[in-house]
C-alpha cells in the first residue's frame, strides 16, 4: 500500500498552529520548504517525492489521507452470484 500512495492530504485541527517542512528526496542542495499550518489548513502533496515534518509548540492534531495508484495489473474474478441492487 506504501508502494501506491501518490497523493497525499493533511488537514490541520489546531488549536496550535505549526510549521510543516517538506524536501525533496536524494537531494542534497535542495533547501527545506516550510509552511506555516493553522487550525483549518489543508495541504496536498506527493508524500514519494517529498519527505515532510511537522512541529509545533503546543498541542496540534493533523489527519491525513492517501490518495493511491491503481494496480497495474488488472484483476478479474469471476463471480457466480449476481448483485441485487440496494433499494
């Protein structure tokens, strides 16, 4: 599952406000990208290109979902049963 995220969002619950530092991987001369996060903010990033960190100096909840890339390989199953509908 590691393997498929491409996409990744984080929103920001608060009550503190914090930094998120994001860098590229395998770079050395990148320099670390911050944002200042608040209670409400949204970021959206590709979590197999940047590695991030998030600090704050007080209590600070995040939640975070992954957005993933199909498998390659289609799988086909037969089923047998039929679907009935939800009424």
């Amino acid at each position: 599952q590691f393997l498929r995220h491409k996409v990744m969002i984080i929103i920001f619950l608060g009550p503190s406000s914090g930094t998120l530092e994001m860098k590229p991987y395998n770079t050395d001369d990148a320099e670390t990208y911050e944002i200042q996060t608040y209670p409400g903010t949204l970021v959206v990033l590709r979590p197999d290109i940047l590695s991030h960190k998030h600090f704050s100096n007080g209590r600070s909840l995040a939640m975070s979902s992954f957005f993933l890339q199909g498998d390659r390989k289609p799988k086909r199953t037969k089923r047998s049963d039929k679907m009935v509908p939800a009424a």
